[in-house]
C-alpha cells in the first residue's frame, strides 16, 4: 500500500489562490463547501494532510474513500493521533463536503475517541452550527 502527500502546509497566499482559483471555476456557494476561505484552512495551521493513491490517479476524489488505501485510512489512521476530518453524511455538521483523503492530526486520546464513537471533530467537542 502506498500512500502519497498531496498537500500538506499552505501559506495564507497559497490558500487564497487555490480559493480564488476555485471560485472562478465553481462560484463561492459551492466552493465554500470544500474549499476553506483563506485564513480559516486548516492546512494553514500544519496539522492537516491530503492524501492520495495511484488507484485514483493520485486525484482528490470521493471514490479514494473507497481504494485499499483509503479504507486503510478509515480504519487505522486515528492509531497514528489523524481522523478524517470530512466525514461521509456530515456536510450539515462541518460545513464541508466528505473529504475521504483529508487528515487532521489531533493526537492519539482524541482520533480514538472520536473514531470509537463514529463522529466528527465538532460532535465530539459538542460544536454544532446555528442556523444564524
């Protein structure tokens, strides 16, 4: 199995291209659900790593979740302190479309507590968006 690093640390400015960038493309409703606004990236604090594989072309998509690379990830990452952060069915809660090849290190207490209980980083701190 093999696993590349397909973004790692970003810069405000690196994050504010890739935005603007998609927001030409996609417009900003829809980039706003994978896509950060600079300044709110969680690359941007160095604890955040996409991944990716040869089974998807080494492409940030969906199906990766779904690769022997990608099921490895669901199952073992939080053994190494990283939970997936955008889970499937949970764009309501984060804000952000599932993102099986986004890992967010949180150490090793809290990817298996999060993991055991089957729910996303703002479930398990109790944060929830308010309809404001």
């Amino acid at each position: 199995m093999e696993l590349v690093a397909a973004s790692g640390y970003r810069s405000y400015d690196r994050q504010k291209r890739i935005y603007d960038r998609n927001v030409e493309v996609y417009g900003k409703e829809e980039t706003d659900t994978f896509s950060a606004q600079p300044g709110t990236s969680e690359h941007q604090t160095g604890l955040a790593m996409d991944v990716t594989s040869a089974q998807v072309a080494f492409k940030l998509e969906q199906s990766f979740g779904e690769t022997s690379e990608g099921e490895w990830l669901a199952d073992h990452a939080h053994e190494y302190g990283f939970i997936i952060r955008y889970r499937e069915g949970a764009k309501d809660i984060t804000g952000y479309m599932y993102e099986p090849w986004h890992l967010r290190y949180v150490g090793k207490e809290i990817s298996s507590d999060v993991h055991e209980q089957a729910v996303t980083l703002e479930e398990f701190f109790g944060l929830y968006p308010s309809d404001e």
